[in-house]
C-alpha cells in the first residue's frame, strides 16, 4: 500500500519536481522570469528522479551511466519546466479547486477501504512516507493544473484518416539489404613503436588521468539500532489487519505442466499451421498413453522441458492472459486442447489447484508486528539523524553532535567515485554524495538502503595525469585498436567506392577475405535485437531504393563500419490497416498531442528568461 502510494508521489515529483518545505539553506541555482529554483528544490528532484533510474537500471547504474544520463541537467530542465508551465496556466486563468483536490485523493485506491476512502489510512501513510496532508494535497493541486494546461493545449489536435493511413505505409514498409562488416578486432599484426605510442601519449594525455579521490568522516543510523525502542500494542497490529484485508488474501494458483511448440511472432500463417496440427497429434499421444511428463521431454521447445514441462505453482496473473484464462478454467487431471499465444502452442496439463484463502490474524500478526517494527525503527532512525543534522553547521560540529548523542563517528579511506571498499550498503549513492560536498561540508541526510548516513568531507584529493611510463601498455593498446579502426574504416571505404563502380557486393568482398550477408525483411521501426542489425543501419537502410541502391557514406557501428546494399522491399498489407485502424489514430494522436505539448513548452523557453547559476551544472 505505502509503495503505492509512494509510487503516484514520485510520478508526481518526476515530472514536476517539488520544493523543500525544510531548508536549511536557500542557494539560489537558477531564476526563472524572476523567480528562484533554490538548491533544496533541487536535490529533492534530484534524489527522485536517481530513485527511478535505480528502479530501472538497479545495481547497474553506477557514476558513468549518471552523467551519460545527464542526470543533473535533467533535474534542472523539470525545476525550469515546473516554474514555465504554472505562471502559464495562472495566465490563462486556470484553476483547480479543493473540491477537485479532494475528489481526485479519494480515487486513489491505496487511501480505500472496501473501496470507500478512508480518512484514517489517509493521515496514516501520509506520516509513514513523511509529508501532511497539507503539503502532498499541494502537490496534487499542482498536478491537476498541470493537466488542466496540457488539455487546454492539446485539445484541438485531430488525425485525418488519411494521415493515418500514410503513417501506417510508411513504418510498415520492410526491407531486406546486403551488407558486410569490417570489425576493427579482426586486424592483426600492428605493432607501433614507443615514439608513436609515445607521441599518442602526449596528444591524449588528459585520457590518463588518476581519478579523483575523498576522505571522509560519516555517521550511520541503522533502523536495527532502534528496533528495540518500539512497542506496538495487539490493538495496532488488529487496526492494521483490519484496514488491510487485500494484503492478507493468499490468490488461487495452479500447479501445471505444458507443451510448448514455438511459433514466434513473425513467422508465415503456414508455419503457425504446421505448429497446430503437431500439437493436435500430440495431444492425441497424451490422452492415449497419459504421460505427459515424458512427452514433455520429448517434444516441447520451452525452457520448462528438461523439467517434464513442470511449470510450478502460479498465480493467474504470472502467465499470459490465453494461458492463464484456460489452466485456472480446469480441473486437476485435465489437458487442454492447443492453446495460443505469442510464444506459440500450449498443450497444458493442471495436477493442482490451489483456491483464495484468507491468511488468519494469528498468522498474519508476526509478519504485520515485523513490518510495522522495520517501518518504526526506520522513522526513529531518520529522526535521529535529523536532529544530528540540525545540530551540525561545519567544522567539529557533526563530532560534537555525535557525541551528545552518543553515536560513533568513523572515517573512511580514500575512495574515488565507484565509493568505499568496505562497509557502506549503498557505495555509489555515498560516494556520490560525498564528491558534492566542500571540504568539511556537511551532507544532508544520504538514504543508502535502509540506513540513513550524514557525511563530512575532510580530504579531497584531485585527478592528475600519470607519467608514461606508468600507462605505457594502456597507451600502446589504445593506440593499437586506433590503427586496426582506421584499417577497417579505409577498406570499408574502398569496398563501397568500388559498388558504385558496378562491383558485386559478393566478390567485392572478397577481395578483403570478408562474406557479404542478407538480412531478413526487417521494419523502420524493428529494435536491433529483433532484426539482427544494428540501429544505425536500420536508419539509413530506409534511405535506400531499387533507384539508389547504395548509401553516400559509410555505417559506423559499435561493432565496426559497415558496406550496405539494397535488396528488397515489401510493401504494407492494406487491410491490415483497415482492422487496425483505431489503433493506429489513437497512437498518432498521442505522439502529436506529446509533441504539440513539447512545441508549447518550447516556445515558453523561448520567451523566458532563463539563468542557471554558472558552474552549477559543470560539463553537462
């Protein structure tokens, strides 16, 4: 429930941002036709929208893929974006009354109760996620107006028939094309000599740089700490099964086993029909000889199969919809005919089934007192770090502070950017924290995984340019992987000049020990990975016809450069288009309502004036 609701809250602050309502400071990072972003608005945005980034990328986002991301820049863009979009839906006299507040909060389902809001819940996870009534009733507010500004924009925007029908022409068009590939990897024998490496060296030496590095001293509030310190009584723990009867309701699930017969998604209506009528033979086998386990084995293509098909217990929504809707409509025992989806075939056979039931209070208590124990022992935590905080300006204040509190102080190592070896739950967000302070700044309140940390910077230690011969290796690999690119690039270039000239791509390639390729047909819009290409040939693959059968230049790609050809096309299915029809508006008419949205926004940048304080957002 709480992740629910903290779920709407973070869309909301995604793209609107929010202010600090506690600030200890008022730095000044932009102004927007007069009016300050400060730099509590800020790290609050900034904060949320890392959050979702996390959720996205988890453990793989760490510092690179932060500034790749732009991470600070975007932040700034959404404070700036916010300010623009509400002065211009106060001009044009927009509004957004308590009334319509209050009847958008009571929709949402994790302030309901049996489906009826609940005041009590309301107040309840409003103070478990930190913030009033009065504060995320704001925010709401803000959010309506927004919507309000954006309906009022986009209202007049329509899509013709007939635009639709171009639309569909043009992304359903497929082509087929040869190609072939020069991998820079392939290109042996270059070996340079130390004054080349060592002349690359010198013209690339701010690419051997050490990298930053800080110390710092830090305080952890761990919520284990202080789960000693709460009591809840059985009338809570009561309150809350009460109010909560969704939480403890154990779904149906289904115990089965099935054949699969793959079909794909772009495979021939032919080929569908040969999967079918194997599936019916062995349908046939499984009624007749009742083992279904063996003829799992045999004959499925899933990855259950080397498990006689045994798929375990799930519930109906782990499957997809024509797969569940047949094995939660059967009785143990039974095998249903061939059911399909977008893997394929199904032959699924149920062994179990297991109904809704209801997990009872005295079960249900130990893992109720469990969480709300984690959730109390979380707030104490933060409010302990907070009060620490509020305590600490500078110098030895966080010392002091810890002191009178009696918690340790500990100081780490020198740690650069990838954050501590040892000791830390949350290294990246740490470190990220810590290289935003000045020396002996104090952080704010760094959540890192279920412990809150305040930090302290007390060394820093900048990046500085190695010696050459500390790097030499580096340097002569890097120079090496240089020449094999610039190898690959030039006869990749010869090849295409000699297409134009009327040489067949077979034997052209050839001559560079190389094979030409034949993609399938493949759409403007296919992903890589479903055509087998990569993006960027995809692209200038469309601009190519049985008229001009070859590009102007070469196709640089993450695994080399590439030679393209025309081969084929295949033009869109009219009819397609009619049974599909709706569909296809409904989408062009969100892409044009997003972009006719963004033109606005765009135009309100253009009128503004707009400061960003200098500096502030470094190379971004």
């Amino acid at each position: 429930m709480v992740k629910a609701i903290l779920g709407v809250i973070i869309i909301v602050f995604v793209f609107w941002g929010v202010g600090s309502y506690n600030s200890k400071k008022d730095n000044v990072i932009a102004v927007v036709n007069g009016e300050k972003i400060t730099i509590n608005e800020y790290r609050e945005t900034y904060e949320n929208l890392l959050s979702q980034f996390r959720k996205r990328f988890g453990n793989n986002l760490n510092d690179e893929m932060i500034k790749m991301l732009r991470i600070k820049r975007q932040t700034v863009n959404m404070l700036i974006d916010r300010k623009l979009l509400i002065n211009a839906a106060e001009k044009l006299k927009l509004r957004v009354t308590q009334d319509e507040v209050v009847s958008e909060i009571k929709k949402f389902p994790a302030f309901q109760t049996a489906g009826t809001f609940d005041k009590r819940l309301y107040s309840s996870i409003l103070n478990r996620i930190r913030t009033t009534p009065e504060k995320f009733e704001s925010e709401q507010s803000v959010s309506l107006l927004l919507n309000k500004l954006r309906l009022f924009i986009t209202d007049c925007v329509k899509v013709p028939e007939e635009e639709a029908r171009e639309w569909f022409v043009r992304n359903n068009l497929a082509i087929k094309i040869d190609y072939v590939l020069f991998d820079p990897a392939t290109y042996k024998g270059i070996n340079p000599s130390d004054k080349e490496a060592s002349d690359y060296f010198e013209i690339h030496k701010e690419e051997y740089k050490t990298e930053p590095e800080v110390k710092v001293r830090y305080l952890r509030f761990d919520p284990e700490n202080y789960k000693s310190e709460v009591n809840i009584s059985n009338q809570e723990i009561q309150d809350y099964y009460d109010a909560n009867p969704d939480e403890f309701i154990e779904p149906e699930t289904v115990e089965a086993r099935h054949i699969l017969l793959k079909t794909g998604q772009n495979v021939s209506p032919e080929m569908v029909e040969a999967q079918r009528k194997k599936a019916l033979e062995i349908l046939a086998m499984a009624k007749k000889e009742n083992n279904f386990a063996e003829l799992a084995k045999q004959y499925s293509e899933g990855p259950s199969k080397n498990n006689g098909g045994f798929l375990g217990a799930f519930r109906k929504k782990d499957m997809v919809k024509p797969f569940a809707e047949k094995a939660f409509s059967m009785k143990p025992g039974e095998i249903s005919d061939p059911v399909q989806t977008r893997f394929g075939w199904h032959i699924i056979k149920v062994e179990k089934v297991t109904p809704e039931s209801t997990t009872p209070f005295e079960k249900a208590a130990i893992k109720i007192q469990a969480e709300i124990t984690k959730e109390r022992a979380l707030n104490l935590a933060y409010d302990e770090a907070e009060s620490v905080y509020s305590a600490s300006f500078g110098g030895d204040d966080l010392i002091t502070a810890a002191r009178e509190h009696n918690i340790k102080v500990k100081t780490t190592d020198f740690f650069t950017k990838q954050g501590p070896e040892k000791g830390i739950s949350d290294r990246s967000k740490f470190a990220s924290a810590a290289f935003a302070l000045q020396k002996m700044d104090i952080s704010d309140i760094v959540d890192c995984k279920n412990s809150y940390y305040v930090l302290q910077l007390i060394e820093k230690n900048p990046s500085r340019i190695h010696e050459f011969s500390a790097v030499q290796e580096k340097v002569i690999s890097a120079l090496i992987k240089k020449k094999q690119k610039e190898k690959a690039e030039q006869d990749a270039q010869a090849l295409l000049d000699d297409l134009k000239s009327g040489v067949l791509i077979s034997s052209g390639a050839e001559k560079y020990n190389l094979k030409s390729s034949t993609s399938d047909f493949f759409k403007r819009n296919d992903l890589p990975k479903n055509s087998g290409l990569e993006e960027s040939i995809i692209k200038v693959s469309f601009q190519l016809s049985e008229k001009h059968k070859l590009p102007e230049h070469l196709i640089e790609g993450i695994r080399g450069y590439y030679v393209i050809e025309f081969n084929d096309n295949k033009k869109a299915d009219p009819d397609e288009f009619n049974d599909n029809k709706e569909t296809i508006r409904t989408k062009i008419l969100e892409e044009k309502k997003n972009h006719t949205f963004e033109t606005y926004l765009a135009q309100l940048r253009k009128r503004s004036e707009i400061s960003i304080e200098n500096n502030f957002l470094g190379n971004e």
